[in-house]
C-alpha cells in the first residue's frame, strides 16, 4: 500500500522503528482535511491524536480503533465528527488552551474534547463558565422531567399511606396536576388577599369598636373573617408539612418560614389575651398582642408562592448581589462625602437646620435618591452648590447599576420560560418513542420482553431516555454514542 518516492509514512505492518517525530499525520475530520507533526502532537501523549503516531505498527485493529477509517493509500485518517469542533480542540497543541466558538454548543463541544481525549483543564475559564451555566440548565432540565414521571408514576409496592401523601402534595403543591389542585390554589390566593384587605380595613376607625375600657379595637365581623382565614392557612400549612417527602427541608425552605410567621402571631396573642393577663400588666399585653399583630404584614409574601412573576423577581435579585452591593457602596461614599461637606458649608449659617454630620445623612439620603422632603435644607450658597451636585450624583449612582438588576431579571425569566417548554418537549418526545416503540415491537419484541419481564435495562430505558439532540444523560444510566455530532437546538 506504501506510495512510491513517499516515506513519510511507515506502512501498517513496520515495526514502529522511523523516528515519530519527523512523522506527518493527516487526518480528514468531516471532509476537512489537517496535517500535523509528531513533534506537536506527543507533547499531549494522552490525547487521541498523539495515539496516532504510533499506531501503524500496531495493525489495522489498531488503527480501526482510534478513527472511522484509514486510506492507506493517501496515509489519511478519517473521523466522522464536527469539523468546527476540531479547528478548536487542535489550538491545544499550538497555544496550550482551548476556546470554543460562537455557535457551538458547549455540551456537544465537551463531548468531542472527551473524544478526543483532551481534558477539560485545557479549556479557557471563559469558556468554562458558558459550560457549567449548559450542564446547569440540562440538570434543571432534568429534574423537571424526573419530578412529573414521579408524579405520573405509581409504585404498586408502596404503602398506602406514602401514596395517600405523594396525593396530598400533588393536591396542595402542584397546582396543574389537576382541576380540584387549581381549585385549591386559586383559594388559597383569595384567602391571602382577604386576609390581607381585612388587616387592612381593620385599622379604619370609623369600622372599629371600643371595648369596655374604652380601648379601640378591631370590628367582631372582622376578626371572625380573620379567624377564618387562618384556620384556612393553618390546615393547609399542617397537610403540606405531613405530606412533604422531606420535612426538614421543608421546615426551612423561605417560603414555608413565611407561611409559619404569617400563622404565629395569631395563636401566640390569642395565648396571650387569654393567659398573659396573669402573668403581667394587661397593658404590657395589649402591647404585645399589638406588636404582634403587626406581623401579620408577612402573609402578603404568601402570594409569591402563587406568582411566577415574584419568584423570578426573588431569584433574580439573589443574583444580582454583587450589582446590589455597588449601588449601596456608591450611595454610602455619597452620603458620607455629601453630608459631610454640607455640615462644614452650612455652619456659618446662624440659623442653620445641620446639627452634626449624623443627623445630615438623613438629608443627604433623601437629596441623593430625589426624594427631598424638605425637613432639612440648605441655606448658604455653598450649601445649595452642594445640594445640586449631591442630586446629580446619586441620580447617576442608582442608574449605573439599574440596568444589569433589570438584565438578570429578564435573562432569568426567559430562562425558566425556555427551561419550562424544554422539559415538556422532553416529555413529548419520550411519549412519542414510547408509542413508537410498543407499535413497532407489538408482535416479536413484545413477546421476547414477556419472558425476560419488564424489569430489563432495555424496556426500562424506553420511558427514560429521550432521543432529541438536547440529548439529557441524566435521564438514562447507559451510556449513548453518536457516530455524527448533532446540532443543539
């Protein structure tokens, strides 16, 4: 097979013995065609193509193991994979990292560097953010995917008790798994909003009654609907906590904290109206009960429970800390500065409203965030000048991080949306093999799957394993090989 007047290529059957590295390696990867140098390419031993080099005096077993196939007549090497992918993997060779391009999905991109045996620490820390912010997403995906095919799931062998709880989530947690589950949700937001309105009209004095000590207190109608609403979140509370899979991740979630601090106050003043008189001074009572009552403010963060739109605003604010932090830290330098310079310029003012510069950062703090209640103002010219500039500044303070909060919050909105619809196309298309799998088999594999039993790794994987080119491996325990990289919708 061996060219005439070319040596530089040993044929398959040598014994290894020319030197690997004055060696050319040509290799067509996808109809592009690349020549590189031994000496390049053993400085990554480890990586499939150095294996290259050496491999002709191994056979053709061999060389059929690490490529598609191999021309020995042109001493080509082929590899049906993504060309774009190659042109980047090889920059390891040159430059001793690796970036990927614009375009390329970064899970089938750490695919073909798992291919080509090429680690991961070669990959650029820019790049290596677009990848784990990928797996992040494909995980989400999953877990998704994985939460409904529980729900749609039954275990013959569990108790009926654990399936009477897995009902009860169902019921109160996820809404959409059911018209009576919207029912209950759409309730208890009603039951939120009342509560709310009653806490509000309750504090009207023309709807209040005065007790027998001439004390003014809520209207008796009032207190009842508020009885009510929270023997409502009071029941709803202790099903979720008897039905939740983990109760003590459920005991410190946020918004269940919330719902317990919306419950509290009621039953520790009602304790207190009933049995504090004993204890202490029943104005030292009222005033608890009063304080309390005022927490009743947390029950309105209820509502996020029932809202996408708040939630995504939660999260969206978790992650803009550090854009949160830079607004406070420009306003703090500009409180300091300001009310600072507006003490010194107003002292000479006989009747001057700066006392101290504590008591000016309340002016400078309603000055620099264009409030301006006007309680404390300057006098002197000076004190105006600075006054003006105090305004500009903290205009511009609070604008310059507005917009990556508002960027968060979208990126993060579209973001569930598009993770939303992935998860049920997922679905849809596990549904799809599902049926196109049973009408396919319905005659021969069918009745070999009777004798081996559902129970084999082959019939199991037909539900877990969807086959879209966001292929998930999460959903499926064996491990799935392409022959051609398929884009990435």
């Amino acid at each position: 097979c061996k060219m005439a007047g070319d040596s530089r290529f040993p044929d398959v059957d040598t014994d290894g013995s020319e030197n690997s590295e004055d060696m050319e390696i040509v290799v067509n990867v996808g109809g592009v065609r690349q020549v590189f140098y031994g000496d390049n390419l053993t400085q990554y031993p480890e990586t499939r193509l150095a294996e290259l080099v050496n491999c002709l005096s191994g056979g053709y077993d061999t060389i059929f193991s690490l490529c598609d196939d191999y021309d020995p007549g042109k001493r080509e090497f082929y590899f049906d994979r993504d060309p774009d992918a190659f042109k980047c993997i090889i920059d390891v060779y040159y430059f001793g990292e690796i970036h990927m391009k614009k375009g390329i999905c970064p899970i089938c991109f750490k695919n073909e560097m798992e291919f080509w045996k090429v680690d991961l620490k070669f990959l650029d820390d820019c790049c290596k953010a677009h990848l784990s912010e990928k797996k992040e997403e494909l995980e989400e995906i999953a877990r998704r995917v994985q939460l409904i095919l529980d729900d749609l799931g039954v275990d013959a062998s569990e108790s009926r008790w654990k399936r009477c709880q897995k009902c009860i989530w169902k019921f109160l947690e996820k809404p959409e798994s059911s018209y009576p589950a919207r029912v209950i949700a759409v309730l208890s937001f009603l039951f939120i909003l009342i509560s709310s309105v009653v806490m509000c009209v309750g504090t009207i004095p023309d709807l209040q009654v005065v007790d027998a000590e001439g004390n003014r207190m809520e209207h008796p109608t009032l207190d009842s609907i508020e009885t009510a609403c929270i023997g409502w979140f009071t029941m709803e509370y202790v099903l979720r906590l008897i039905s939740s899979p983990n109760k003590f991740h459920f005991a410190l979630s946020f918004m269940n904290i919330v719902d317990v601090l919306a419950i509290l106050p009621f039953y520790v003043s009602l304790t207190l109206t009933h049995l504090g008189a004993k204890l202490m001074e029943l104005s030292n009572v009222q005033q608890a009960v009063q304080a309390l009552r005022i927490m009743r403010i947390a029950r309105i963060f209820k509502l996020a429970r029932h809202s996408s739109g708040l939630q995504t605003l939660t999260y969206a604010l978790k992650r803009s800390f550090k854009e949160l932090g830079l607004l406070l830290m420009y306003l703090a330098v500009g409180i300091f500065v300001f009310s600072a310079l507006g003490y010194t310029m107003e002292q000479s003012h006989p009747e001057t409203l700066f006392k101290s510069i504590p008591q000016s950062f309340w002016w400078a703090i309603i000055t620099m965030t264009t409030v301006g209640y006007g309680d404390i103002y300057p006098k002197t010219t000076l004190g105006k000048l600075n006054a003006a500039i105090s305004f500009l500044c903290g205009v511009i303070a609070i604008a310059l991080p507005i917009h990556p909060i508002i960027n968060n919050f979208v990126r993060y909105y579209n973001k569930q949306r598009v993770l939303e619809t992935a998860a049920k196309h997922e679905l849809e298309l596990m549904e799809l093999n599902s049926a196109e799998g049973k009408a396919a088999g319905s005659r021969s594999e069918l009745e070999d799957l009777s004798r081996e039993g559902k129970e084999s790794p082959f019939y199991s994987s037909r539900i877990k394993v969807s086959h879209s080119d966001t292929f998930i491996h999460l959903l499926s325990e064996e491990k799935h090989y392409r022959t051609r990289l398929q884009s990435c919708k």
